[in-house]
C-alpha cells in the first residue's frame, strides 16, 4: 500500500524522463504497466548486467508489469486500448505526432476516457519551432545554455548528471500529481505537455537571472557557484584525490581560516565571487595539497565547516550503506504519518 495506491498508469516511454517518473509512481503504490515495443525496451540490452539483467532497465523499471505490444498491429492496438480503458494516466515519450499516427493522440484517448491524465515527455514540447528537433539530454543541455557553464580547461564537458532528463521526469510527476488532484474535484482528466527544455530553464534562475533580462551570460569563473567562490569549491590533494568546500556562510570562512592560521584572509571570503577571490582561492588549494584526500577528511571531522570528500560512486554507496538496499537506491521519500 502506498499514496497511490489504486492508481493505474500505462507507460509507454523508454530511456530515462518517463520510466524514472512512472518509477516513483510505482514506489508509492501505483499499478504501473509498462509497454515495450517488440523485441523490448532498448534499456534491456544495456551493459552492465546482473543477476536479473540490465541493472540500468532494473533500476528504472523495478515493480512495474511490462508487455510487448506492436502498436502498429490491430492486435496491438487493440490491447493497448483494453489498458487505457482501465487506466488513470497515460505517460508517452516518442516525438510529437507519432502517437496522433498511431490513433493514441490526447483527443482520441480523452474521448474514450475522459478521466485520463495524459502525459506527453518531449525534448521541446508538442508545438514549436524545435518540436521535431531530434535530441536527448546533452542537446537540451547544449541549448538551454547549461553546458556552456559545465566547462573545464578546454571548454564545456559532458555533465556527470543528465539534468535535462531529471528535471523532465520530475516536472511530469509534478504535473501528473496536480492534474490527478484536479480530476478528484472535476471528475475529468487533462492533458500535460512537458518539454525538458522547458523543465530545464527554471533551474537557471539563480545564475542566468542577467542574462534572461538581456544582459551577459554568466561565466563560470565569475560564479559564486560555480567555481569564481573559494569556499564553494573542488580543490586537488597531495594524493591525486580532490575535496570541496561547499558553504559560504562566514562562520565556515571565519572557522577554517582561523585554524589554518589566516584570520587575514577572512574578509575575502565575502569579496565578490572572481578575480576578488583569487588570493583566498590560492591559498586554499596550496593548503590542500599538502595532505591526502583522508587525511583532510580526518583533519575536518568535528569542525562546522561545509566541507567534503569527493567520492566514487562505489565509495559513496559504501559510505552509507542505508541508502541500498537488495543492490537498488532505496526510495528517497518516505511518509511517516502518526
């Protein structure tokens, strides 16, 4: 049992946006039916594997029903039909026009089932000049300006985190949820059109605020948070490991420079973030390659300094065992209800 319990949802989206919306659906309860094309979700056939296949389609698909259907037979057709009759939300992720080709556009299904809340996951939304731009998360990040600032010495780099998709499927759940509530007072569905562009730009506003009002793009360098503030930082170790400072707040300056011995540098740590900086920056990242990653890590333990070790994933997860359980992230929501 779960807040969503009884709710049904057909999912027809692969990849990441969809299936880690609907996921978090079926954690809460809900009666989640995944539809796979022929021959079954790409995801299946990606490395690497466990003991119950593709850990990556396991780890986004866990507690969901799946069926392959070939939506371009009357077979076909026909049951995905029989599941939307029964169902509460309907998520799709092709590119806009294809479910309309298909005879599963909004309309059709409304029409049949007034009370569905239909989700449509795309790149660049249903209508637009971009709309049938082909893309995934690096090109929305490309476009929205986010890889322009998730640079290095030679210019922008891959993300370590697909933004663009997180912020997708969480924006659909968002909408899902609002529209489900809506339907519980009116009795009738919607239709919620979520682009992961759109998703995206939203996270901007704490650093592109200028640059949405026609001024200059924000620069990295210049960023309080995004590598112009020393205290909000990744610096190098003695050991070829790296640590982070992540908090400005005075009494985190005020705390590590006094027991560094440079009560001198603490006016710095308020200074503009960018060239202002540089001093303390210096500083800092001569400081800590003095030492070795654990080293600085024990050397921190009891002080209030926002401070931490960069991690692998393999270390991280062995660092709080809590948060996998059976070899899957455990939900990271939890009701506690009196």
């Amino acid at each position: 049992m779960g807040k969503l319990a009884g709710i049904r949802v057909v999912d027809l989206t692969l990849f990441l946006p969809g299936p880690m919306m609907t996921l978090m659906m079926a954690e809460e309860g809900a009666s989640v039916i995944k539809v796979e094309p022929p021959g079954g979700d790409p995801a299946r056939a990606m490395p690497p594997f466990g003991d119950r296949g593709s850990l990556w389609f396991d780890a986004l698909n866990r507690g969901k029903i799946c069926v392959e259907l070939d939506l371009k037979s009357d077979a076909g057709k026909a049951a995905l039909w029989d599941l939307i009759d029964e169902a509460d939300v309907v998520v799709e992720g092709f590119r806009p026009g294809a479910m309309a080709r298909l005879g599963f556009e909004y309309a059709a299904v409304a029409a049949r089932r007034p009370s569905v809340v239909y989700c449509s996951i795309s790149a660049f939304g249903q209508a637009g000049p971009r709309a049938h731009h082909p893309a995934h998360d690096l090109a929305v990040q490309a476009l929205s300006g986010f890889l322009s600032v998730n640079d290095g010495p030679g210019g922008p780099v891959v993300p370590g985190v697909p933004a663009a998709d997180v912020a997708a499927g969480l924006t659909a759940l968002s909408a899902v949820l609002m529209a489900l509530i809506g339907r519980a007072a009116t009795g009738r569905g919607d239709y919620v059109d979520v682009s992961m562009f759109g998703s995206l730009l939203p996270w901007s506003a704490h650093i592109a605020a200028d640059a949405m009002r026609g001024g200059p793009a924000p620069r990295s360098a210049e960023q309080r948070s995004l590598g112009g503030a020393a205290f909000y930082q990744v610096y190098a170790c003695k050991d070829g490991g790296h640590v982070t400072l992540g908090g400005r707040e005075a009494k985190f300056v005020r705390t590590l420079l006094e027991a560094l011995g440079r009560p001198d540098l603490i006016a710095l740590g308020d200074a503009p973030a960018g060239e202002a900086q540089a001093p303390l920056r210096d500083f800092l990242a001569a400081t800590f390659l003095t030492r070795t990653r654990d080293e600085w890590t024990a050397w921190f333990d009891g002080r209030d300094v926002a401070f931490a070790p960069v991690l692998d994933f393999t270390q991280a997860f062995a660092a709080a065992p809590d948060a996998i359980v059976d070899g899957r992230v455990k939900p990271a929501i939890r009701f506690a209800s009196c």
